[in-house]
C-alpha cells in the first residue's frame, strides 16, 4: 500500500481519463466511471464515480504497479486547500475510516474547488 503520510508521494498535475482510464480500466466495476485523472512522475490517482484509485508504479521498469482502492463510501471527512500566491500546490486532504488521512498534493493548475465539490457530491 502507498504511504499516504509522505507528502511527497504524489505531487499531481491533470492528466486524460483516455491516457490513464485503461490502466484502471479492469479493475471497474460494471457501470463504474472514470470522472478524473491526476498524474506524478510515475504514479497517478483516478477518481472515478465509487471511489479513489491510487497507483503507486514499482520498479525500473514499472510493469509492478500497486493499486489502492478507496472508496467514497468510507470517508469521514475531507478538506480541501488552494493554491496561492507564493505556496502554489493544492491539497485534498481525506479521512477514511480505518485507515486515518490520505493526503494528496496537486500542482497550483488543478481545479481543486471542482474536485472538492465531486467529491461532496458522492460523500454528502
């Protein structure tokens, strides 16, 4: 599993649902969709319309990936944080039961407030 407490695991920019939506693609259930997609260097999150899917890519080669499942029916709580003027990474902060806080930071381009209200939508 990831470790969510290092903020420096993801550092996220937007990315395409065609580009990432089939690496994540077989782990869908029927009906499920793929609402956004945010890429590091490697690694990358998916939200879809049920939950949260991190991947953590292992390796030199990144053939080993590591898929977490969060779903939105477990959290808790969330907040969101903006970027500014001179600190220009957003933050989505989660926490879902029986697994504490999972962090994810976002370069200042992401719509943060858009993601804070998706999720609101599936949580609330």
């Amino acid at each position: 599993m990831i470790d969510f407490s290092n903020g420096s695991v993801f550092k996220l920019n937007p990315a395409s649902p065609q580009e990432l939506g089939p690496e994540v693609g077989p782990l869908l259930v029927p009906g499920e969709q793929v609402v956004a997609c945010f890429k590091a260097m490697r690694d990358f999150v998916v939200f879809t319309d049920k939950r949260l899917i991190a991947v953590n890519v292992q390796g030199m080669t990144g053939s080993k990936k590591d898929f977490t499942s969060l779903p939105y029916s477990k959290v808790q709580a969330f907040s969101i944080e903006t970027a500014g003027t001179f600190d220009l990474d957003a933050e989505l902060d989660l926490w879902f039961s029986g697994l504490g806080k999972v962090r994810l930071e976002f370069k200042g381009n992401a719509d943060i407030r858009g993601l804070g209200q998706m999720i609101a939508g599936y949580v609330l």
